[in-house]
C-alpha cells in the first residue's frame, strides 16, 4: 500500500485516515485482523513506533481492539462505526463549506451547486 504522506501533518494521523477510510469503505470488515505493526510499517515504510501509535489511537477511539498474542481487530461494534462514517463526513462536509463560505457562496447556491453537480455525475455514470 503506497500513501502519500503529507510532511506538514503527523504520519500516525495520516495512517488512522487511510485505515479509517478502508473501515469506512468495507474494505475492512468489522472483525477483520490488522496487519500487524511491523507488516504495516514495512509496507508504508515508516517506523514501527509510528504505527504502533497509531493502533493506540484507533483503539482509544474504539474503533479497533487489541487482543494480546491475536493481534489488532476491527471493532465488532456497528455503533462505532457509523458513528465513524458520520464523523468522516461531517468533517469533510464541514471542510467543503468553510470553503464555499470563505469564497463567497450562499448556503442556496451551494446546495443548488451540490444537486447541478450529483445529477450530472448520475448521468454520466447511468
């Protein structure tokens, strides 16, 4: 797995988004076992003190758990990931707007920008 990792922002960050967004994708199912952290670190080519950070993280945020001498498992717990998804969204939802806002749109002229945009690339992909 190839990640371009941006330098202005910590790895382990960069690491739970790209996780994140497999868990969010189904890519990773929920159950599904982690590669382990020096696997990880040798296929992102990043310390494996960095990885093994950022498991610690997505297990405080429950997204993940430990099970000693098995490995790092996705959560079983629907709840946490929908509630994952939401927040992935919200934030980018919120990213987009701060942008829009910031570069003179309406909240009317976004939506109607947002619905121009998801019917043309419904038409395409039809």
């Amino acid at each position: 797995m190839t990640i371009p990792f941006d330098q202005n922002r910590p790895i382990y960050l960069q690491l739970m988004e790209h996780f994140y967004g497999k868990i969010c994708r189904y890519e990773l199912k929920e159950g599904e076992k982690l590669p382990s952290v020096r696997e990880t670190a040798v296929e992102v080519g990043v310390n494996p003190n960095t990885v093994s950070r950022t498991y610690m993280e997505m297990e405080r945020e429950n997204v993940v758990v430990t099970k000693r001498g098995q490995g790092t498992f996705v959560t079983e717990d629907h709840d946490v990931i929908h509630q994952l998804r939401e927040r992935i969204a919200e934030n980018q939802i919120d990213t987009f707007l701060d942008v829009m806002t910031h570069n003179g749109f309406s909240e009317d002229e976004i939506i109607e920008l947002i619905q121009v945009r998801a019917r043309t690339r419904k038409k395409k992909k039809g």
